[in-house]
C-alpha cells in the first residue's frame, strides 16, 4: 500500500511541479516574516495566482489567523502544514454527488462533457484505457458528431487501444449514436460504454437542451443511465473553470471531473477550489498526451505535492 502511494505521489508531484514551485518560494518567503496585514496582502494575492479559489482562500487565512493569535509567530515550514492539514480537511469533506450502478444485464454508461479545446477527447481515449487496463470490456460512443476532428479523433483512438465504436455521420443526431452503442452494448454484453458529447458552450440553451435529450433517450434503456457523467476541464483555465463546471452541472448532474493539462500552468490549485465550490469528486489529472497519461486523484498526494518543494 505504502508503494502505491509513494508512486500516485511522485506522479502528482510531477503534475504539479509548476504550481508547487511557485507556491513554495513564495509562501516561505511571505511566513518568513511576522504576520501582519500587508504580508496577509501578498499571501492572498499569491494563493489567488496559484487559482485556489476565494473560498479556499477565505479557509485559509482563517485558520492562519487563528494559528497567529492563539500561538503567535511560527516557523515557515509550520504554517506550510497548517495550509496542506487544511487542504486535506477540504478534500476530505463527503461528496455532493455520486453516480449509480446500472440495472441488472445492462452495461454502465459513462458521459463525458466539456467544451472543445479542454482536451476532452484524448481524455476519454485514456479513460477508456484506464478500464480497459481493469478487465473492463468497453464500447465508445462518438456523441460529437459536430466535429469531424472529434469523429476522426476517436476513430484513431478507438483502433490504436483496439477498442470498439460507434459512430455517426457528420452533423447526425447524437442521441441516435448512444441510442445506437447503447444497444449494441447490451446486445453483446460490454461492460462499459464510454459516450462523448458536443463541447459547444456559444449558446447555452442548445447544450441544455442536446443533453437533456441525450439523457431521456439513455433512459429509455436504462431508467438508470446515465449512471456516471465526467466533465473535462483544462486547468490552465483558472476560474473559468469553475463557470464551465457551474454551467454544465447546472443542465446535467456531474459526478466526476478530471482536470487535463495539469502539468502546463501553476494553476494546479483549481482542483481544491472546485471540490470546495461544488463537492464534486476530482477523479482524474490529465498531463501528457500519450494513453496511460492519466493519474488517479488521491487527495492526500495531492495535498502533500502542492505544499512540497
């Protein structure tokens, strides 16, 4: 057990390498100092860049300034600690949502979502490798049928893992594409169906209005489906993040999100602000482009990497 974690550790200290830099040089230098309100100033500012969110932020000096009062000034590396125990406090809050198992002979449907540009098509190829790596028997389901890019993206993905898919034509009704892999699933007894969905977010009331009915046609298989639904969002975007995910969980519950690009920007600290902000559980840092590229959340690798050197 302990190797395993030793190895989620190392990967997300990877991840995280820009953002965890950034934080740790300037954080000892900020608690290098007697507290006092213009260091309180930079220490905002700096937890702000790395894109912690002002909840979090607010949770933070909160419980700095609770430190400072009850036991006056303390060493830099101290404070670190009192930052990372909070950070996991957060992350350890049970979740807002969750998704279900299917009925009984049906294969579990898992959405994807996001906006073009996040990386949600690798994305899903290397979320499809990850349950493939699991034994899982698996069939995609080419939902963006809007792109061709994202159709032949797939389609290259799909042969390369040597995985199964289903696809339609160019502008084709996307429900009709999960209706379609839905049943085939079914029929030959996948395990797993793994379902893209457009990323269009220029008009709203179209998405709501694509997703709504791709939900009401999964249901007519499986009055359960979808039973998970994943959305991918770039962490280089920094608050618009948290817009993207306040948008999409707004028309379709989201039980899951994986963050892509993790690696590019010391953003990283988004993932504390999202599970703080909505209570959705982050199950994926995406980084790389290659199909194991993919590393399993661990909230306490997490906290332990974004307040290390």
């Amino acid at each position: 057990m302990f190797s395993l974690f030793k190895t989620g550790l190392q990967k997300i200290k990877a991840a995280l390498k820009k953002t965890s830099s950034f934080l740790h040089k300037n954080l000892l230098a900020i608690f290098s100092k007697p507290l006092n309100e213009e260091l309180l100033d930079d220490l905002e500012r700096t937890l702000y860049e790395a894109d912690l969110g002002s909840k979090v932020v607010s949770d933070f000096l909160e419980t700095l300034k609770k430190h400072f009062l009850e036991y006056g000034h303390s060493k830099a590396e101290n404070y670190l600690s009192l930052l990372e125990e909070k950070a996991y406090e957060i992350l350890s809050v049970p979740p807002t949502t969750s998704g279900n198992e299917p009925m009984v002979g049906s294969p579990k449907l898992i959405l994807i979502v996001g906006v073009n540009g996040g990386g949600k098509t690798t994305t899903l190829a290397k979320l499809a490798k990850y349950y493939q790596n699991k034994g899982q028997k698996i069939i995609l389901a080419a939902g963006d049928t809007f792109r061709a890019a994202a159709q032949e993206q797939i389609a290259i993905w799909a042969e390369r893992l040597q995985i199964d898919l289903v696809k339609g034509t160019l502008g084709a009704d996307p429900s009709s594409v999960l209706f379609d892999a839905m049943a085939k699933a079914k029929a030959k007894k996948y395990d797993l169906i793994i379902a893209d969905t457009a990323g269009r977010l220029e008009s709203k009331t179209d998405l709501m209005q694509e997703l709504e009915k791709i939900r009401r046609i999964a249901k007519k298989q499986d009055e359960l489906a979808p039973h998970e639904t994943f959305l991918i969002v770039d962490a280089t975007l920094g608050q618009t993040a948290i817009d993207q995910t306040r948008t999409f969980h707004a028309y379709t519950p989201l039980t899951g999100i994986i963050l892509t690009k993790i690696d590019g920007s010391a953003k990283g600290g988004i993932a504390l602000a999202l599970y703080r902000e909505f209570g959705i559980p982050i199950l994926f840092l995406g980084c790389g482009e290659k199909a194991d590229d993919l590393i399993e959340f661990d909230p306490k690798s997490y906290t332990t990497a974004l307040f290390s050197a």
